[in-house]
C-alpha cells in the first residue's frame, strides 16, 4: 500500500501492526529492472482513504466494522435462491 500527504500522516501516527483498516484507491502496476536487468513488476495500492476499524489504545473512538461482518460464518443463514423465482 502507497499513502501521501495528510493519509501518509495519519497513517505514520495512527497505524500498528496487526491492526484492521479499509483502503479505498487505485491499483497502480511498478515496472522496475533487478539486478540482472529482468523487468519486474509490483502491484499495489495507492490510497486516498483510510477507515481505521481497530480501535485506539486509549479508546477515543470506536472500530466502525458494519454488523454483517462481525457475524461469524457458521451463523450465517443460507438463502435457497431457487426456492421461488419470480419469473
């Protein structure tokens, strides 16, 4: 992942390791030579926002993970689509 300016700020002051956070960007593709002169290439992410979903240690502010994600998988109910199909 790729920051600048003010996200690169909050990002630097904020951000742990381990801690869960949601990027909106871009995909942006490196093309850089090794050492033998091969092309290489390196895709990342270039954010413009950054949600932080893990709370702070001194508890000013609240993860903001949306509810249908903190349900666990096995308590998840299973829709049966072609149960009635309206057309």
């Amino acid at each position: 992942m790729e920051a600048w300016s003010a996200v690169a700020n909050t990002c630097k002051d904020r951000l742990a390791v381990g801690d869960l956070i949601n990027v909106h960007g871009r995909l942006d593709m490196d093309i850089y030579p090794d050492d033998q002169g091969k092309k290489q290439y390196r895709a990342k992410i270039v954010a413009n926002v950054i949600e932080f979903l893990t709370p702070r240690k001194d508890g000013r502010d609240k993860p903001s993970v949306p509810e249908d994600l903190t349900t666990p998988f096995n308590q998840m109910v299973m829709i049966d689509v072609d149960d009635e199909i309206p057309f």
